[in-house]
C-alpha cells in the first residue's frame, strides 16, 4: 500500500487516499477515520445507501471534505 502507517512521518497523514464504503457510514466509524489520510473518497451509489436519519446525520458532519 502507498503511504503505508509505518512509513509515515510525524504530523503527517499516514495514508495519501481512502476510499470509504456505505458501512463507514452506517456504522458511525466515520470520524475514526480523521486524520488518517489526505483524501478522502466515496462515490454516489454509496453516498444513495446512506438512509439511515442517524447515520445521514454523521454524514452531514464529517471531520473531512469527501471528494
């Protein structure tokens, strides 16, 4: 994997890009994620599956801009 954990220099994000599924959201896992890549992707098929109030609700408050 590109920008592995253990290659990563203090301060900086330990991974380049993620790439996160319906269950990231649905899960509330989420915001565990912050800070762990410079990228974060999804695609609007996921984004749709996210029906859950709880889970949209996460969705809106993201610590990170999806791309």
């Amino acid at each position: 994997m590109d920008g592995a954990a253990s290659s990563a220099s203090a301060g900086e994000a330990p991974y380049r890009h993620l790439v996160l599924d319906t269950n990231v959201f649905v899960t509330g896992i989420a915001t565990l994620l912050r800070n762990l890549a410079t990228r974060y992707w999804t695609i609007p098929e996921v984004l749709a599956e996210v029906r859950d109030e709880h889970a949209r609700a996460a969705l809106a408050t993201l610590p990170f801009k999806l791309d």
